[in-house]
C-alpha cells in the first residue's frame, strides 16, 4: 500500500508551486498565467534539460531533431474569446526552426518562425493572437523542419475579459463544483460544497432568486454575510461600494445535508452601464467526498466553515464538498445515501442526472466516508469492495488525481479502507493514499461524539492543507 509521507508545510507548499501554472495580474482587464514545460500536463516529445541557465521554473524541453518533434502545453482560461499566446525559447542557431501551432488539433499559425536567438542561454518569446475556449484547451508546437523545435521554456496565456450580463450563462461567472445547468434561466447547486464566484463593475449588486432561501455572500474577499429567508431581487450591497472592479461569491447554506429553501440561481443586477468581469483564476481543484463531518454539520456555518471549505480557502483552490448528512459509502436497502453511486450525480437527489466532468478536472480528491456504514450493517467485506469501486471510479473520473482515503476519526472500516487502497495500488494506480489522522481531532473540538466543531475543523485543516499541497504537483515516480 501506499502510504502519504510526511511532508512540512513550507515543503508542500512549494512543491505545489512548482508543479502548478502560476498567474500574473497585468491590470483590471486581463490577467496572465504562465505555464511550465516541465510541469506535468505540458508533455515534451524530448527532453526536460538544465544544461542551458537563464531558464524559468526546473527546466525547459530541448525536443529531438526531426520534423514533428512537439511540445504540448493544456492552458486553462476562465471565458472563451481572444488570447495571446507568448512562448519563450531559444534558439543557439543561426537557422530559423519554424512551428506548426495548433489549438485543441486546429493549426492556427503554419511555420511560425523561431529565429537565432544568439546562443542557447539567451531567452526569446514569440507571441501570437489565438482564440481559446472557456476551460481548458490543448495548445502545441509541432517542428516543421528536420532541425527540430528550439529550446521551449514555458508558455504564457494573457486573457482579455468581455463585458457580462450576469444571466446564468455568463462565462464570467465559475460555478464551482456540481451544478444543475440544464435549464439555461436557473442554475442549481448540487451537494454541499457548491459556490459560485466572479467579479463585476459598478457600486451595486443583486441577486435573483426564485423563491426563499438562505445563503452566504462574500464581497471583495470579506466576510461571509448570512441572509435569511430572501427571495426575488436580494440586494447585497445595502450600502453601495466605491466605484471601480469588486469579487462576489455566493453559496447556499445546506441543513443537514439538504439545502434549505430553493437555491436556483437566476442571475445578478448590476449597477447601468457596469459588468461582470471574470473570477481570479484558482490554482486548482480539491474535492471532498464525506458525510455530515464534511459538509460541517454543527460547525458554526456548516459547509463554509467545515476542513474541506477551509483546506481549500487557505491553498487558494477552488474546492467542492460531495457531501450529505447520514451518507454511508455503500447504498444500503434502507435508503442510505450512498457515495459508491451517487459519486457520479450532480446532487444527492434521487433521480439526480450525471455530474458533466468535463466542466472541471480535480487535482486532489479526499475521502472521509464509513463513519455511517456500521449503523446500515454494512459487512467489512462489502464495506471493502464498495470502497475498491468508489476509487476506481473516481479514477476513471480524474485521471490525473491524487486520491486521499482518510482513516475515519472515529476509527470504523479501518482494515477495509487500508485494504482497498493497497488493492488499487497492486493493480498499478500508485496515486492513491491511506491517510492515517489518528490525534487530527483535540480533545475540545468535538460538538458531539462524532461531529467537529469550529475549533475540531480548524485542527483538522491544519493537518490536511499540508498534505492536499504537497499532491498539487505530479508525483513523483
């Protein structure tokens, strides 16, 4: 089995820079990731090399003589429209080594040229327009003569937001997590964990809902603001703001498990003339896949103040609680709600439809389930082939993911949940871990015997974020 090793925070932390693509403000209205040769999904027909200085990150990709020799890079962009594309290289030659560059297999510049850049430790970028869709795209280099590619260094995707209407459809709004988007007038968060983000212009903010609920709201990375029992057109700017850009985020508050009222989304009301603008990008994507001590039951705000809300808050990842109170791993006859199933669905509703993972790709999954199997009667034997499902099907889901299966904090399917882990292991997928918490909970940070409070979720974050950190940049071999 494959355990997790230990790891400081400062260590994790920046191991998890370094294997993450890396975002510069350049101003109000466009904004610049820069993405890594050497970081994994960028994928070097060569070699990762060091021999030449004046390189950014690790190291850059000195690809093979030939025509054809490529370098792929997967570039994430928060709405679809024109981008420009700055690709930093040398070239110790006094030959041209042109390139084919192709956005998710469509060529949109033939034999872009990469001229002598005087030796191979002097450092030029070539920048073009290119159109990108909103998520994630697959930009690559492709050599058109036999002296190959220059020395590739990193790519840099510079942004330029377009106005925003604020309908639910606005590609300036990121639903983070699981949503219902079928109907195009009203999106639904499904699960605990799900929120909503962007930025917007102007001095006033509204939101249109359809009927009552209760919810949380953030502005310009304040405090989250609790309403209660509002409806229509909620105004959460009661005193307007100083003119100029401001960031919102939304997230309906979950009571045991199900939401209360009627989270549908209909969209904002800004401001004549104002806009919405697009959310600050996140580093990357944590799931939390649990029962009612990962949604927050009894904690102060429920899913906001829960350890996976506050893992990802502090690493600054987008993060999502797949969570319901009472949920057991394995669907029981007596109506358990079980996560070997419901793993796949857009919420925990019978009848919910799939979950489309093609709207985002997690980068680290983390596991708390089993503390409710026992009173269903689940059998330790079932218990571990539900789990060997449960892992296998979040693979197959997250390809890339570190998966995180933590030891229950009240010590159920221990065995089974070790075992499951090695099974995955043995059969080749080294990226999943056991995860031991024995001591994660003080002996104050308990509401009850079995749900944290403010001060247990805290202490248990602080184990958690250095570990999730230290498995945002590929694992090492």
């Amino acid at each position: 089995m494959k355990w997790l090793p230990k790891i400081s925070l400062l260590t994790a932390m920046t191991t998890a820079l370094a294997g993450a693509p890396i975002a510069f403000a350049t101003g109000a209205h466009a904004a610049t990731t820069r993405y890594e040769v050497e970081s994994a999904p960028a994928v070097c027909s060569g070699a990762i090399a060091s021999n030449h200085s004046g390189y950014s990150g690790s190291g850059f990709c000195d690809t093979a003589n030939a025509v054809g020799s490529a370098v792929q890079f997967t570039v994430s962009t928060p709405t679809a429209g024109t981008a420009t594309l700055a690709i930093r290289y040398a070239n110790g030659t006094t030959t041209n080594r042109p390139a084919d560059i192709s956005v998710n297999g469509t060529t949109v510049q033939s034999g872009l040229g990469f001229e002598g850049t005087g030796a191979w430790n002097v450092w030029a970028t070539k920048s073009l327009p290119v159109q990108l869709n909103a998520g994630t795209t697959t930009v690559r280099l492709a050599a058109t003569t036999a002296g190959g590619l220059g020395n590739i260094d990193y790519v840099e995707v510079t942004s330029t937001p377009g106005a925003g209407d604020g309908s639910p459809t606005d590609p300036n709004i990121r639903f983070v997590g699981r949503w219902d988007t079928r109907n195009s007038t009203a999106y639904v968060p499904g699960w605990a964990g799900a929120y909503l983000k962007t930025a917007f212009t102007g001095t006033t903010v509204k939101l249109k809902q359809r009927n009552t609920i209760d919810l949380y709201y953030s502005i310009d990375g304040g405090p989250d603001v609790y309403l209660q029992n509002v409806s229509g057109t909620v105004n959460l700017t009661p005193r307007p703001l100083a003119a100029g850009n401001h960031s919102l985020r939304v997230s309906y508050r979950v009571v045991a498990g199900s939401y209360r009222g009627d989270a549908v989304f209909q969209g904002l009301v800004l401001d004549p003339g104002a806009r919405t603008l697009p959310a600050e990008p996140a580093r990357g994507m944590v799931e939390f896949v649990g029962d009612s001590i990962t949604v927050g039951t009894t904690s102060s705000k429920n899913a906001l103040t829960a350890y996976g809300w506050l893992v990802g808050e502090q690493l600054g990842l987008d993060h999502m609680q797949v969570a319901q109170g009472g949920a057991c791993l394995v669907s029981t006859a007596d109506g358990c709600v079980g996560l070997d199933r419901r793993f796949v669905k857009v919420s925990a509703v019978d009848g919910a439809v799939d979950h489309d993972f093609t709207r985002y790709q997690a980068d680290v999954v983390v596991i708390n389930l089993g503390t409710n199997d026992v009173g269903h009667g689940v059998s330790t034997t079932q218990f571990q082939s539900s789990y060997v499902g449960l892992l296998r099907t979040i693979r197959s889901k997250y390809p890339s993911a570190a998966i995180l299966a933590l030891k229950t904090f009240r010590g159920r399917y221990v065995p089974q949940t070790e075992a499951a882990v090695q099974t995955v292991n043995n059969a080749g997928d080294r990226n999943v871990f056991f995860v031991n918490t024995d001591g994660w909970v003080p002996p104050d940070g308990l509401t009850d015997a079995v749900h944290p409070n403010d001060i247990g979720h805290r202490a248990i974050a602080a184990k958690l974020a250095p570990i999730v950190a230290g498995h945002l940049a590929p694992p090492l071999p």
